[in-house]
C-alpha cells in the first residue's frame, strides 16, 4: 500500500460525509485495489455498500475484514452489528 492510497481513503471518507457517494464508492474502490486494509475506512465503506442497499456485497465484505489488524474492541462491535443488519436484510433471521 503505497502513501496514495491512504490519501484516497481519506477524500472518500470526507466525500461520503458530504453525501456525495459516488466519487466515495469509486475512490474506495481503488484504495482497496491497491492493498488498503484500515479498520476506518473498511468500516465506512462496508456501510457505503449497505446503505446503498447491496446487503450481499456489505456481508462478503464484512466478513472478508473482519481480521483487520489494529481494529479497536468498538470497531469489532460495529463491525459484527452491520454484519447482523445485512444478515437480516438478506433473511438469515438467525445471525441478524
């Protein structure tokens, strides 16, 4: 993960919290595809990607950063509770 790449998760959190999720989405998307792996911008993306109702997508996510190194014991709660919320939302009444 170069130093650019952490600059593009940055101006995707801040375009997200402005609403403008597009340029966020497609910003996060390079970031991860050149090797970002923070517990930030992991988590705001993941809820990017359910907000935008992609429920399946959000889990797969989820459960692919769930061993993010460095992730704080609040990170993990928020973590496993969008996980549960996309569980519910996809019908796995069990796990949501």
């Amino acid at each position: 993960m170069g130093v650019l790449t952490g600059i593009k998760a940055t101006k995707a959190y801040r375009l997200q919290q402005k609403g403008q999720t597009g340029e966020a989405r497609k910003l996060y998307e390079e970031a991860y595809s050149e090797g970002l792996d923070d517990p930030r911008y992991n988590l705001a993306y993941a809820l990017l990607i359910i907000r935008e109702g992609e429920y399946q997508k959000g889990r797969e996510f989820l459960v692919k950063h769930q061993k993010t190194p460095g992730m704080t014991p609040s990170q993990r709660t928020t973590l496993l509770v969008d996980y549960a919320a996309c569980c519910f939302r996809l019908g796995d009444l069990d796990k949501g």
